[in-house]
C-alpha cells in the first residue's frame, strides 16, 4: 500500500474529490477541514484494505479500482464505482470491522480520518452530521435492504433443502 | 387497529410518550409539533402494521407488546422492546416498505409522521437532521451487522445440508 501525507495543499486532487457526491454539500472550508484529515492510499490486487475485527477511525472512499467486501471468507459484496463508500460501519457505533475488504484489481481510496467528526467547530457541527448521517443511513439503509432480501431468499431455500433431507433421512 | 391521534390521548400517555429515547434529544418545542400529526396505534394479535412493498410516511415506536418483521413468508426478526424503533428505512430512502411487520401479541405504537423532518424550519433543520440521521445510521448499522451475521451463518448450513442432500441423491 502506498499512502499520501495529508491532503492539507494537493489542490488537484481535492478539486477532483469534490466531485464525489460525499462531498458535493460541503463549502471550500469544510472540504478542507475533511482533507486535513485524509490520506490518498493505493493498493495492488489482493492486497488488504481493511480486516475483520480491527479497529481504526478511518472511512474509505472509492475513487478507482474495484474492492470485495467479505466476512469470514466469504464474498458479501463487490464495490467498484467512483465515490462509492466503505468502513461506515465501524465508524457508526464505534464497533470493531465487522468484514475484511481487499483490492480486486489495482485500486485507489480516500481514507477519511472520522476523527474529524470529533473535532468539527461548533458552528459546522450540526450541518456537517446532518450530512454525513444521512449519507451514512442511506448507505446502510440500501445495504440493509439488499442483505434482508438474501436472508430471506436463502433461508427459503434452506428450508426446502432442509425438507427434501428430511425424507431421505426416514 | 384502533387510532387515536396523540393530540387526544391522555395527558399521562402523552408525557409517557415524551420520554421515548427516540425524542430525549429534541428540544420540547418540536415534541409538540412532531405529536400534532403523530398517532398511538393499538392492534390484536396477528394484525399487519405494515404490509411489504407499501408506501407510507410513518415511524413506528413500539410502546407494549411484541411484533415480528417478515420478508416474503420468512421471519427476520422480532422487537419486544419498548422503545424499539421500525419502519424507519423507508423514510431514509424513500421507497416503498421493504418487509411487513405483525402484532405477535396485543400490541401498541406511535406512528410518527416522517414528513415533519421536511417541514423543519431553517434554523431547526440541521440540528434535529444531525440527531435523528445519526440514530437512523445507529439502528440501521445494528440491524446490518446482525443480518450480515445471520446471512453468512445461514449460507454455511445451507453449504452444508446441500452437501449432505448431494450424497443422499448418489
């Protein structure tokens, strides 16, 4: 992994993160303030991103590149548009990785430092958390979604499976 | 299901209601807007709250009882906690209600009108936003980890019984 120092002067970087919807609400300062606080990070394929039961502060954003979310070594999701975020979870409830994310092809992330919620002025709190959190809930809302939806498809199946055994095993 | 809007509830019921940890963080002047056009809902046993794929604008608080969420005929989880909050993924993204929810028991809810989160004025909006989208993002984030867990647990039994189906049918 090769990783920047912090984003504090790299002015084309930042005007091409602006683009990214996470940020797109946020003025100048504020962008600053969050950039203050994050690294540019690339990764070679395969190599890991983030591991299942760590604990760190920072959320991923996607900016090239393709990432596989899995728990327990199983695949449970595959990110790979520009701007698509990762590592809220653990950010959310202060809880440690609750999956391992790896670099599929050659792939470049923001890594945002959360402690930047931590340390926002007074002022810019509650416009910055009422833009981060419902971001974050949307986020995990979709996921949510998507991940009840193949619960219930393969408990359904296991059901059925569970019910042909139970005539063989007679 | 029996409604009575909060409005016409008895005083008692109504502080009872104030002192839901949903509304502990908003100042007492939005409590009283936010109940003008919210309603205590009470259902029989086995009576659908909310039906899968409908549109509403409710957040639902379960103050008694006992209810169970359902994707197609699977059950994905059940809350018998007072103060358990449902129905909020809809109102996070908009869409249409992605699991039913049921009355295990004699049950009783506030239904809190969403749209009063629309309706905010300027100098509210970003502050009540920060609070109720970082608890959105809490419980959503909760509910992933669990289904994330239940779902891995779940495609390893299937792995399994599939395995021991295939030497069954040799």
């Amino acid at each position: 992994m090769k990783e920047s120092a912090f984003l504090d002067r790299q002015e084309t970087v930042i005007a091409a993160l602006k683009e990214v919807s996470f940020f797109s609400n946020l003025d100048d300062r504020q962008l600053h303030d969050v950039f203050k606080m994050s690294k540019l990070r690339q990764y070679d394929p395969n190599e890991e991103i983030m591991s299942e039961g760590a604990y760190d502060s920072f959320i991923y954003i996607l900016l090239t590149g393709e990432v596989r979310i899995s728990k327990a070594g199983s695949v449970i999701a595959r990110l790979h548009k520009t701007g698509e975020i990762f590592g809220e979870l653990g950010i959310i409830n202060y809880e440690p990785r609750s999956a391992s994310v790896h670099a599929v092809a050659k792939t470049s992330c923001l890594a945002v430092d959360a402690a930047f919620l931590d340390n926002l002025l007074p002022h810019d709190r509650d416009v910055i958390y009422a833009i981060v959190y419902k971001l974050f809930s949307e986020i995990v809302a979709q996921r949510l979604r998507v991940t009840s939806q193949e619960l219930a498809s393969v408990k359904e199946e296991l059901a059925r499976v569970k019910e042909e055994l139970s005539h063989y095993r007679r | 299901m029996k409604e009575i809007p909060v409005p016409e509830s008895p005083r008692s019921m109504v502080e009872a209601l104030k002192n839901l940890s949903f509304f502990s963080q908003l100042a007492p002047r939005l409590l009283d807007d936010i109940f003008r056009t919210s309603k205590v809902r009470h259902y029989e046993r086995d009576e659908v709250i909310i039906p899968e794929g409908s549109f509403d604008h409710f957040i639902y608080i379960l103050i008694a009882g006992h209810v169970r969420v359902m994707k197609g005929s699977e059950e994905i989880s059940e809350l018998s906690e007072i103060g358990d909050l449902f129905g909020e993924l809809s109102i996070i993204d908009s869409s249409p209600r992605s699991a039913s929810v049921m009355a295990v028991t004699q049950t009783s809810c506030m239904a809190v009108d969403a749209s009063f989160l629309d309706h905010l004025l300027p100098g509210d909006r970003h502050g009540v936003h920060a609070i109720i989208y970082k608890l959105f993002s809490e419980i959503a984030s909760t509910r992933l980890r669990v289904s994330s867990a239940e779902l891995a647990a779940a495609r390893e039994e299937l792995a399994i019984a599939k395995k021991e189906l295939t030497r069954y049918r040799r």
